[in-house]
C-alpha cells in the first residue's frame, strides 16, 4: 500500500497531511519578509486551530522572528489564512 492510498483510507491521517502541507505553504508565504540570514533557522510547525507554530533553531533567531510576529501575521491573513497568533518554539539542531 501506498502512502497515498493509506492517506486515503485514514481520514485522521490525511488530515494530518494537509496541515503539514498547510504549514509548509504559510512559511512559504512568509518567507520573502524574513532576513536571508535566519531563514534556515525556521521550520514550519503545527497548526492548532488559529494557532500555527513556527519552529526556530535558537533563542536568538526566536528574538527576532519575534519583532517580525506583526508583519507575519498581516502577510499570512492577507493571503487568506484565518491566523490568530504565531507560535515560537525553540528547538536547537543537534
């Protein structure tokens, strides 16, 4: 079985696939407004009803995606997304 048959048949686990293209589209959305330099520090996160989390590699990226949050936000309701707040989790690489 495919994964795309499985996707099929597991409403649950479908779902779960169109909110991680769902994400994958927003931090595509946003992208251009974030600095060249911090761009590889940030991963699209889960989204959780008008919550969507945006992982970051450091305290410091997360320090100035923060200042960014406004900007963000604007950009991704504009394009059509009903967000309400932008979640920062840090999550260093190992």
């Amino acid at each position: 079985m495919s994964l795309e048959q499985a996707l099929q048949q597991a409403p649950t686990l479908a779902r779960l696939a169109e909110l991680a293209r769902d994400s994958t589209r927003r931090l595509a959305a946003i992208e251009p407004l974030i600095p060249p330099a911090l761009r590889p520090a940030l991963q699209a996160g889960p989204i959780d009803g008008g919550t969507w989390c945006l992982l970051v590699g450091s305290n410091a990226a997360a320090a100035k995606v923060r200042q960014l949050l406004p900007t963000l936000l604007a950009q991704l309701r504009s394009n059509g997304w009903e967000v309400e707040t932008i979640r920062l989790k840090v999550q260093p690489r190992r």
